[in-house]
C-alpha cells in the first residue's frame, strides 16, 4: 500500500503536489467566497490562512512534545511493541492522505513516524551508546531529502527535519557541556542510582560554561525556528513548531532532573 500510493503522488507533477498539499487551504477559501457560514465572509482573508497555518504550527509543535513522554516509558518496557506502532502510523497516514481534505494532516503524521520509528529503534535497543543517537534519529533523511527534492510531503518531511535539527543541536549540548558520561550511566546503572547521577549532570550544566552553552543554542533554536514563520507557509510552520518545541522538551527534562 505504501509504495502504491506514494508512487501515485511522486509521479504527479509539482503543481499538482502543491495542489494536493494545500487542499486544506483550498477548502477554507471556497467557504470564506462562498459565505455558507453566517458572519463568516466577515472574517479577513489573511485571517482565514492564518488559522490553517498555525494550527499545522500547534500540531507540530504537540507532536514533539507531547509523545515523547508517551513513547520513552513504552519503549522501555516495549520496544518491539513501540516499533510495530510505527507500522499503524504509517498506514494511518496515508489513510489520511488519500483524502484531499485530510491530506496535510496525514503528511504531517508521515512525518512524524520517521521520528518515531528513530525513536523506538534507538531507545529500545541502542540507548547504552550515545554515540549511536543522532546516525539512528537521521535514519529517514535521505528518503525525506528525496521527497521534498521531489516536491512531495512537504509538510511532513519538513516536520522531520526540524525535529531532527533539534535532536541535533541538544545533543551537540551534550558534548560540549561533557554530559555523555551521565546518558552512558543513566542507562547501565540501577534506577535507585539514577538521581544522583541526574543531580551531577544538573550541577554541570548550571556552570557557566553549561549557561553559556545554553544560552547560545536557545538563540540559534530560537532564529532557526522563528525566521521561516515569515513565509507563510505550512510546511515551514510545521518546521518552525518542530524546531521550537525542542526547548519546551529540553526545558521540561531539565526540569525533570532538578526535582529528581
């Protein structure tokens, strides 16, 4: 089914991937000029864009965030399990996809199964090795490359790699601030050692050379993800919220460690 449907989207044109990206879009300009929705044509056009656009921006942005918390327990306990999901995922969004009115929702989740498949191959059975981290969260990139060089799911690869340039950039903090260490031990060690292990790793980065470190990758987050919001468009939207949302998540496991 996979290769089915996604070799009748690549072979369209990009006029017509376009098309199909934007039906969403599409569907609320025909009611805004049609004015079936009482006091609805009194609504500004810009206003009527803008609401398709930031809500891919809040589905991004509640796809890094919130399934994390969700995906990490399960992994641990399920990895095979939470690797099969990705496989329903996957099938859902094509679903949604080959429904023009649904289409940019099931794009964005194709987008996110890339981050979830990483997720769970990583987690699941990898996690002792930091090294491994960033080579297996890259494992969709040359198929999301491939996809958006096409014109095609757009909108999800692009969520893609914004989450993936969070990943990035968090753990290039970890390498500066020395903290591979403590992920290396976090992992090995029994649960009842882990929050010392956390309380070390805390007092790291609360060194100056950890806030300096943090300070400047929270500005480059910060202009990576708010300067491509002036185009627009959904598919930078969903970057935007996935680049954004790497400090929440940061933010909310920093704060996890500090009350550990």
């Amino acid at each position: 089914m996979v290769n089915n449907t996604l070799s009748s989207h690549t072979v369209s044109s990009p006029q017509q991937s376009y098309i199909s990206e934007t039906q969403a879009v599409r569907d609320l300009l025909q009611i805004y000029r049609s004015g079936q929705r009482s006091g609805f044509s009194d609504i500004p056009l810009w206003q009527v864009i803008s609401k398709s656009t930031w809500l891919v921006f809040a589905a991004a942005v509640f796809l890094v965030s919130v399934p994390v918390f969700v995906e990490a327990p399960l992994v641990r306990s399920q990895p095979l399990l939470s690797l099969m999901m990705t496989a329903g995922w996957i099938w859902l969004s094509f679903a949604l996809m080959s429904r023009p009115s649904t289409y940019l929702w099931g794009d964005l989740l194709l987008g996110f199964s890339w981050s979830w498949f990483a997720g769970s191959i990583y987690w699941g059975w990898l996690r002792w090795e930091p090294l491994w981290h960033l080579p297996v969260e890259a494992i969709g990139l040359p198929f999301a490359l491939w996809c958006i060089s096409r014109n095609w799911g757009k909108v999800g690869n692009w969520f893609y790699l914004g989450s993936l340039f969070g990943t990035a950039l968090t753990d290039v903090y970890f390498y500066l601030v020395d903290l591979i260490p403590s992920w290396r031990q976090i992992m090995m060690v029994e649960p009842k050692y882990i929050s010392t292990i956390l309380q070390n790793a805390v007092a790291q980065v609360q060194t100056p050379l950890g806030k300096a470190w943090a300070l400047t990758l929270v500005v480059l987050l910060l202009i990576v993800g708010i300067l491509p919001l002036k185009c627009k468009q959904q598919h930078w939207y969903a970057f935007s919220g996935a680049v954004l949302s790497t400090i929440l998540v940061d933010c909310l496991f920093l704060l996890a460690a500090t009350l550990a």
